[in-house]
C-alpha cells in the first residue's frame, strides 16, 4: 500500500513538469541528427547494413573453408573424414559465391538507383 501512495504521489508531482515542458523545434527530417542517430538518408543507411550482413557472412564462409581443409589435413587417409572435409569446403565455396553475387547485386542495384529522381 505505501508502494502504490509514493507511486502515486511521485506521479503527480513529475506529471506538471512533463505537461509544461517546453515545444522543441524537432520534425521528422532532423529528428536523427538530434538524437544521434546520424543524418544519412535510409537508402544509404540500408545499404551499409545489408553490405556489412554480407560482409559477416563471407567472412563465415572463408572460416568454413579454413575449417574444412583443416579436417582435410588432420583426416590423416581416413577416408569418412576426408569425405566430409570436402563437403564442408564445397558447401562454403558455395556459399561464398552465393554472398559475392549478392554483393554484387547490392552494388548494382545502389548505382542504378542512384540517379533516379524521386
């Protein structure tokens, strides 16, 4: 019960000041850049996001590479063990190429729509 009454009161006294607080200048074209969120435009913004995902995931295809030839090297002529070594190293190539043509894509896409008028 006191819980709720401090609760109570604190409200009351906070609530004038958030109702009196002075009208800011914010619109929706500068609210970024006042808050810190960087004042680049979304289609920018987006395309860094989608090639930095990108980025990630090749990086994790090279490691997958690296991981299989390392099976490859420790399989020591096991033959179950190489087998599986070059599945790995086959679904990474795979996959890298996968992600360097979407990359190149993003690339594509970005420099067509950049002199378009909007």
């Amino acid at each position: 019960m006191k819980k709720i009454v401090l609760f109570t009161s604190l409200a009351l006294l906070v609530l004038p000041l958030v109702v009196s607080a002075q009208a800011t200048s914010y619109s929706i074209e500068n609210i970024g850049g006042s808050v810190g969120l960087g004042t680049a435009d979304l289609k920018s913004t987006v395309i860094n996001v989608i090639q930095w995902v990108l980025g990630i995931l090749a990086l994790v295809a090279v490691i997958m590479i690296i991981i299989g030839g390392f099976q490859w090297m420790t399989a020591a002529g096991n033959e179950e063990k190489i087998e599986k070594a070059k599945k790995v190293i086959s679904a990474a190539v795979i996959g890298l190429i996968i992600v360097l043509l979407a990359w190149a894509i993003v690339i594509f896409v970005a420099g067509t729509t950049a002199n378009v008028v909007t």
